[in-house]
C-alpha cells in the first residue's frame, strides 16, 4: 500500500465510491420525504427542502460535476436562474428513490405524486442536472449540453453520457483486455476501469507499479472488489487533516490504513455529516473572495454613478444660475425689451423682417419668430409672437424645473452615498467564518477537564455500552448518575488522580444528561468508582441489558449536583468548538455562554434563541447550526444567564 505524506490538489468532487456510500446513507434519510421548496445557494448548489414522513427537515444539496449530500449549511438562499422551473415542477413531490447508474458517478432521484419525474445528477466533469418525464424527455436542465457524444436539449429525450461499467462486475479477461492498454497499471485501474483512484491507493501494493500478468491482476481484482464490499457494508466516514494547520485535505468512506505523520484523520458518524463539514472548511474561502468581488463590483458602480451624478449636478447648477440671471436681466428691462419687441412687430408689419435691425435688434431668425437683443453685455433671445411677459413666464418655469431637478438629483446622491458607505462598512466587516472543529469524541457527550483528562459519556445505551467495553480501563473512573436512565461518564486518567474539581465537573454533566433533567430536578447524586469495579456479568439468573452494568465495591458520592449546564463557543484560531460544562468552567475558556436549568422550552426552540445570542456577538459563527446545539441540550430547558459580552 502506499503512503500518503500530503494529499495535493485538495480533494473537491465525488468518486464513485463516494457516490455509492452517500445514496446508501440518502435512501434511508429521504426517500418518501417531500419536497418542501427548491432553492439554489451561494456556491451554485440547487438545494432542495424535504420534510419527512416524521416532520423532519433535511436540506439536500446537489452540486453537477462536484457533490451530492445533506448541508446543514442553508444560508444565502435564493431561487434565480432556472430553478423556479425545478420548483415548479418538484414541489409538493414525494421522493420515492434513488440509485447509482453502474457505478458510476451519476445519481438518479425518481419523483411521484401528481406527476412523475427523475432526476439526474451528473458528477462528472461538465456534469447537468436533467429532470425527465415519464418517457425520459428532459423537462428542465440547470443548462443545455453539446458535447462531441450527446445534446441536452429541453424536450428532447435525454441522453446519457458514456459510463465505465461496474468493475465489480467484469471478469478477469475484461480487466486483462482493458488494462492492457496503459502503460502502468495505476493508469488502467483509474481510467480504464474507473476506480476511484483512493481505492488503488488503499488496495495497490508498492511492488506493483508496472505492466503485470493475469495472475497479478486476478490478485489486484479480487483486492479492490472485496475492498469496495466491505466498505459499501461498513463504511468509515473520515477527513484528511494537515495536522499543523488543521486544514482539511480530503475526505474519505474509510480510514486510510497509512498516512504520513504530518497528517490526521478526523472520524464522522456519517458520510454527509463529513462531507457537509469538508466543504464548510472550503466554502468560507471562495465564499470570502466572491463576497468581496461582488462588494468590490458594487461599490465601482455606486461611485461611478455618483460622480456621474455630481457632474449632472454641477451642470444644473451652471444651468440654474444662468437661467435665474437672464430672468432678472429681462424683468429689470421690461419696459426697454418690449419697447423693441413691439418696434419689431409693427417694422415686420410694415416693411418686413430686413428692416428689424432699426429697432435694436443685434441678430434675428425669422423662421422661428427669434430676436436677438443685447442688454447689459448679455445676448437675450425673445420670440416676438409670444412677446416679453410669456417669455418671463417660460424663464420662471425654466428656474422650478431646474430647481426640481437638483434637488431630486442631490436626494439620489445622498442615498448612494450612504448605500456606498454602507458597502463600505460590509467589506470591512467581511469576516472569514469560524469553522467547528471536530474530534473523534465528538460523537459522545464530553468535557475536558480542568486538569487536562478527556471525559466521554453516552448520548445513548448503546453509546454507553460502547464506551465502557471500548475505552474504560481498570484505573480510569466509571460515573453515573444515581438514577436510573442518565449517561455513563468515564475519565480516561492515564495514571493520574483527577482532582475535586475534575470530579465536580464530569459530575454535572453526568447529573445533567439524566432522566432527571427531563422530569425538572433541581439537583441529583452522582457517585463514581474506578473501572475495576464494573462488570457486565450479571450474576446467576439475572440479565443485564444493553448499557446496564454490575458495580462491584463501594461507590463514592458526590452530593447535590445542581441541575445546571452552560454551554458556550471556545475558540482557537480559525476553528471553534460547542462546549459544556458548570458556569465557572465555561465563563474560563469561552467569550460568548448561556446558562441552562431544566424548562418547558423544546430543545430546537432553545437553540434558535442560543444561535441567535452567540451570532450576534460573534459574527464569524455564521455557520453555527442548529442541531450541533441540540445535541448539546440534555432536555426541555430555560436560559437562566448569559455571558457578559
């Protein structure tokens, strides 16, 4: 097998084998939910609502040519482009499947209800979404396709873009016949079977690198099907991390059995849940760089059009200026303009317009009816039909519609302003947002404590079962509340005596994820003893359920925990992470807390009102989602105190 030291580019699509394990995952989360609206997001993701058969809510995002999976990231949604056409046609449809094409990267999502309709998600390169009828006419695309092998055309049958057959299924002879026209065998694997290439990276030895025989390659097959199988049954959702910079590298449905020492595998409960947290990572930066260009772009065109707007403005007011000193020149010589206005109509009477110029006429225009007369070193031009007192008329309707002009010109000036320094004060407030930082234990209830020991308990009998038989050693501390249905806390001491208030500490979260909490305790004992004294053999005739255990030896108490949880942000460079524990502890290690006793308030309703505080004053937790929080509340709670921030 081969060693990785780095993963270089940064893995940023789907495999075949991602595909597979993320519709497994997908057919028991969404099918027979319903499509509660479409919408696209920030990254060009069409995002489809689905509410399911229990009143779930589930955010499906789907990425051509990238990825496909549940987001708890559901901000900055909109419905432009073409999706109104998918809402159209999708909403209030019920998922009745989905399934992988061969095995390749393509994912078909059939519809039913009033109409019936299947979805294809190409995640290949220069992959489409196309929705097709019932005769497989495609009904909408995300856009048209050419290619040198097909045309995606609305209304057209849809054609499927050439695919690798399932190795899986192919016989030796039809490996042998296509491997053997590559030059090396990592080659043939990848692109001519279409293994995804960490599949060849897992399964390959270091001594096969070149052209190989039949027997080789039988070896090779078999190693890479039984590698498939037995992740497609038991997968291991994990990222790739830089264990210096904590940067996400790549993501993967196994843990790679070997990897450089300057890297880290972060594991996942499911392959969404990790794949949903990879791109978190990467979305900040190109969401970054795209906010800022199109702030950037924004405050170009707001200063463009004040500029443009203030030379308007300049010239109006040359205009108004101009106009209000001809009105005063006129009416302060009435009497002398229209002593030659009428000199001038009676001479045209008379004589005819070539004689105009006895009256005092500098210039005229006799098409028009126009004479120009010069009073006080101004040139004043005058229709001699309409006469001196309309023209007044026309110069004082001249002054208000100029003055109107400004004045609307100078209201729209000062909104864009204001809307430039606003955009201003966006893009100094573009922030790069926090990422949640994830650990191994992150799937348990968990504190560290005071003193520096890792405590993890069960959010559940078989997590409780588990962390007993898995990571319960004979000096460590095995605690549980004196009640029966609460979690099983242990203190991993690695040969040291926790202290009092480690104690304390681990005991208030195992008080706290109790029964106790849910029926409104006010306190609860906690006792405790070392890992030597638990047993899950029950004694002769009796059984022992799952997450139950025999305490052998005395036990120690620790009296009156008070039923009261703080829960709050710690954060550490660029990432952060959700934490519990007494007030004294928390307010030690985070900015931002809320304090929690038992209440009448539902668990989702308390962390919109936690999310809310925390976004607020912390702007970079963006990302913060509500079911992180959830998990973090051990029942119907109120918020008794906050952080002083």
């Amino acid at each position: 097998m081969m060693t990785c030291s780095r993963w270089y580019p940064i893995k940023r699509v789907f495999s075949s084998l991602d595909v597979a394990v993320v519709i497994h995952e997908l057919k028991d989360l969404i099918v027979c939910s319903l499509v509660d609206n479409v919408y696209n997001d920030s990254t060009g993701s069409l995002v489809l609502k689905l509410r399911g058969v229990s009143g779930e809510v589930h955010y499906l995002l789907i990425k051509p040519s990238e990825r496909l999976h549940i987001t708890r990231n559901i901000s900055r949604l909109g419905c432009v482009g073409r999706v109104p056409l998918f809402r159209r046609y999708l909403n209030g449809l019920k998922i009745t499947g989905i399934e992988q094409l061969e095995f390749e990267r393509i994912a078909v999502l059939t519809f039913g209800g009033r109409e019936s309709y299947r979805l294809y998600v190409e995640l290949i390169p220069r992959g489409i979404l196309v929705l097709t009828d019932t005769e497989g006419k495609v009904v909408v695309t995300n856009k048209e396709f050419k290619g040198k092998d097909r045309e995606v055309v609305i209304g057209r049958k849809y054609i499927l873009p050439p695919m690798f057959r399932d190795f899986r299924k192919l016989g030796i002879d039809e490996w042998f016949e296509k491997l053997s026209s590559y030059k090396s065998l990592i080659q043939g694997l990848t692109r001519g079977l279409g293994i995804p290439p960490e599949v060849v990276n897992e399964v390959l030895s270091d001594r096969i690198t070149g052209l190989v025989d039949k027997d080789i390659i039988s070896e090779v097959r078999g190693r890479v099907i039984a590698f498939v199988d037995e992740v497609l049954k038991k997968p291991e959702p994990v990222i790739i991390a830089s264990k210096n910079t904590h940067e996400y590298l790549a993501f993967l449905t196994f843990k790679p059995s070997r990897l450089g020492d300057d890297l880290e595998v972060l594991t996942f409960n499911s392959f969404n849940e990790a794949v949903d947290n990879y791109f978190l990572q990467l979305i900040p930066k190109d969401f970054i760089a795209d906010e800022l260009k199109t702030l950037d772009d924004e405050l170009v065109k707001t200063e463009k059009l004040i500029n443009d707007l203030k030379k308007e403005l300049e010239g109006l007011r040359v205009r108004l200026n101009e106009l209000r000193r001809l009105h005063d020149l006129v009416a302060v010589n009435y009497e002398v303009l229209d002593s030659i206005s009428r000199c001038v109509w009676d001479t045209i009477k008379t004589s005819g317009w070539d004689y105009v110029s006895k009256c005092g006429v500098k210039d005229y225009d006799r098409s028009k009816g126009i004479i120009k007369v010069v009073l006080e070193g101004t040139t004043v031009e005058l229709n001699v039909r309409e006469g001196v007192k309309s023209y007044l008329i026309k110069l004082k309707s001249g002054i208000k519609e100029c003055e109107d002009k400004i004045m609307k010109v100078d209201e729209v000036i000062n909104n864009l302003l204001m809307k430039r320094d606003i955009l201003r004060k966006e893009r100094d407030e573009v922030v790069v947002p926090l990422i949640r930082k994830v650990d191994w234990y992150d799937k348990y209830h968990w504190i560290i404590t005071s003193d520096g020991l890792l405590s993890i308990g069960g959010r559940d009998a078989k997590q409780n079962e588990k962390i007993v038989k898995k990571y319960l050693s004979d000096n460590d501390i095995f605690m549980h509340a004196d009640i029966t249905g609460a979690s099983v806390f242990i203190i991993k001491c690695d040969g040291r005596i926790p202290s009092e208030k480690s104690l304390y500490e681990v005991a208030t979260l195992a008080a706290c994820y109790s029964r106790g909490w849910r029926e409104g305790f006010g306190n609860l004992d906690v006792f405790w003893v070392y890992g030597k004294q638990v047993s899950k053999k029950a004694p002769a005739g009796e059984y022992l359920g799952l997450g139950s255990f025999m305490i052998y030896g005395e036990k120690n108490y620790l009296k009156n925990i008070k039923l009261e949880l703080a829960l709050g942000v710690s954060i550490n460079g660029n990432y952060y992470k959700l934490i519990v524990g007494p007030e004294d502890y928390i307010r030690s290690k985070c900015k931002v807390y809320v304090v929690l006793q038992p209440g009448s308030e539902g668990k989702e309703a308390i962390a919109k009102k936690i999310i809310k505080y925390f976004t607020e004053r912390e702007r970079r937790l963006k990302y913060l989602d509500v079911n992180s929080i959830v998990l973090k509340i051990p029942g119907p709670s109120r918020i008794v105190g906050v952080s002083n921030v």
